[in-house]
C-alpha cells in the first residue's frame, strides 16, 4: 500500500484505491503526547485542565480516509 502524504486538514487528492477525486475525511485520534500532555497539566496545574488536550484537535494525529471506499490514505502525526 502507498501512505499519501497529506496535512492537519482534509486534502484533495486522487485516492490511490478508487481512483476517485476527493476530499479526505479526517479523524483525529489521541496519542501517547496528548496523554503526557493532560498527565502534565493534572501535576502541574488543576486537575480540570487535563480534559484539554482531548478537546484541541491540535493535539491529536489526524487519520486521513477516502470518504468514497474508506480507504487509509495517511496520518499526519502532531
């Protein structure tokens, strides 16, 4: 399988699969550094703050799918 190289937000682009011209469908999905992150908010600040980073996409690696055959196209890891 070829992994596209894509971004933090959807891309156009042919999927290799379908061969269909579209628009990534995204997920985001949390990673050990958003789990650290939280982890270091609830020591160091109060314990409310570790809800933010599952909240912050910014935070999160975006999983790219070809919305026509669900197709992984690629991660683009924060």
């Amino acid at each position: 399988m070829n992994i596209t190289p894509v971004g933090p937000q959807p891309s156009r682009l042919t999927c290799p699969s379908c061969h269909a011209s579209i628009v990534t469908r995204i997920e985001t999905k949390a990673t050990t550094k958003t789990h650290v992150i939280a982890l270091v908010l609830c020591l160091f600040l109060c314990w409310p703050c570790i809800c933010i980073p599952y909240c912050v996409d910014s935070c999160k690696n975006s999983d790219h799918y070809c919305p026509n055959c669900n197709a992984y196209l690629g991660t683009y890891q924060r």
